[in-house]
C-alpha cells in the first residue's frame, strides 16, 4: 500500500516531463503541419488557407508523386523478402554452435551503426566502380541499376540488426521441444517449418514491421546513392517532399501535404502488417 501511495504521489513528477516534451516536439508540430497542408506559405506568418488545393496538385503535379510511391512501395516489398529471408537464414546458421560465432554475429551488425548518408555515398562508389568496369554506365544511367542498387544497401544495412531479433527468437525455443521432434523423426525442413518459424512470430512481427518503416521512410541513402536519377525515376516518398518543399518557391503547402499523406500510408499499412502478423501469432 506504501508503495502504490510513493507511486501516485511522484507519478506526475516522472511523467509530466515526457509528457510536456512529446506535446511540444511531436503533437504541436504534427498539428501544425495538418493545418499548414491545407494552406499556402513560404513562411509561417503569413499563410493562405486553400482547402483540399495541395492535397489535388499532390496526385496530379506531374505524376511525380504518384512514381514515387509506386517505385517505394515495389522497393519496400523487396526489401521486406529479401531482407527478412537471407536475415532469418543467417540467424539459423550462427544458432548452429558453429566457431566464431560472436565474431560473426558483431561483422553482421556493425553496417547497421553506419549513417545513411554515409552508407549512401560508399555504397555509391562501390556500385559506380562495378558498373563503368563491366558496364560502362553509372548508377545513374538506368532506373534499374538505382533500384537494386538500393535493394542491396538496404539489405547490407539491415540485415545485421535482424539477424540478431530472429537469434534472440531462436534461442527462446524450448530445446525440449526441438528434442522431441527429433526424437519422433522429423526432418530439418519439416521441424524448421512446423515449429522453428511458428515459434518466432513474435521476433518476425517485429522484423517486418521493422523492415517496412525503414524502407518506406527511406530518404539519406536515396539522397546520397542517385538523388533520384535518373531524372526522378528513382526518387522515393520521403526524397520527393524534400524536393517539393525545398526545391519549389511557393510549393510548401504541396510538400506540406505530400507528407500528410504519407504519415497516413505508412500508418496505415504498418497498422494492416502489424494485425496480419499478431493474427498468424495468435493462431500458432
């Protein structure tokens, strides 16, 4: 009882701080930007309300929006495969005792401590010195070279971080239970499928939700890897309401709204992978 008391007395003093913190960097400015996309600014202190005018140009200004989610969301759901795949089946192979285990656990997880645009700009040199040998182009040259070009620093950067989810989800599953199937016979394939992945739902809800905000919400190793060269072919969402915000005089209240909108689709679909995944939990 002391301590419920202790913990009602001094709950405001730990709380209101986070609180007051989260409402003026977060709620204040969210609530401003909603506002400021149904207007026309260059400065906030003197703005003009046009209704649903940004959210209009936003579909139908050049169709560069419209490309850009396109490209974004065929990468993010070849990142989420591509990714979650080659991490889970590496984590498989560093649960195995193999020697020099830690070792590789840590080579794997140190590209994720490398800044975006940094990672952006190697993997820039690294792609353009492969393509001008064999090809004679650059990354620039074809839309297709910046996609998988993408794809594969991508995959580079974030296959380490869920490598070591999946070993955590791994080394969770009762030896026990992995005794008894294969006491009773049953194959790798068969004990991997009915009870391995089954059982580290949880660390795959995690990984794919994981997955899908950091390539949808992708911007410095766009910016540092094509700029979204070709032209804009391979500009994504979050690239292409910097350029419309920064790059465009009079345009902010278009950029403004581009990002309304797409807090609204990465929300949305994060909230429909995050029921699906919690749902296939549930059922194992």
């Amino acid at each position: 009882m002391e301590n419920n008391k202790a913990m009602k007395k001094y709950f405001p003093v730990f709380v209101l701080p986070t609180l007051l913190a989260f409402t003026i960097f977060f709620i204040v400015p969210f609530g401003m930007g909603i506002f400021l996309s149904f207007t026309k600014f260059k400065v906030i202190t003197n703005v003009k309300f046009v209704g649903f005018q940004n959210y209009i140009k936003a579909f139908t200004l050049n169709g560069e929006f419209l490309h850009a989610l396109g490209f974004t969301s065929l990468f993010t759901i070849v990142s989420i495969l591509t990714v979650n795949i080659l991490a889970f089946s590496i984590a498989l192979l560093l649960t195995k005792g193999i020697r020099g285990t830690n070792f590789f656990r840590s080579v794997f997880f140190m590209p994720n401590l490398i800044g975006g645009i940094v990672l952006g700009y190697i993997w820039n040199l690294l792609i353009n010195g492969f393509l001008l040998h064999f090809v004679g182009e650059d990354i620039t040259f074809n839309a297709k070279y910046g996609f998988w070009g993408l794809v594969i620093l991508t995959n580079w950067q974030l296959i380490g971080y869920m490598m070591v989810i999946y070993i955590a989800g791994l080394q969770n599953i009762p030896s026990e239970i992995l005794e008894a199937a294969s006491i009773d016979g049953a194959s790798p394939l068969k004990t991997l499928f009915k009870i391995k992945i089954p059982m580290v739902m949880p660390s795959i809800t995690i990984c794919m939700f994981l997955t899908l905000t950091n390539s949808f919400k992708m911007f410095d190793q766009n910016l540092a890897l094509t700029n979204g060269a070709p032209g804009t072919d391979t500009e994504m969402l979050a690239l292409n309401i910097y350029k419309t915000f920064y790059g465009r005089s009079g345009f902010q209240g278009v950029g403004q709204a581009k990002a309304v909108i797409f807090f609204i689709i990465v929300a949305l679909i994060a909230f429909i992978q995050l029921k699906l995944t919690n749902k296939k939990e549930i059922e194992q």
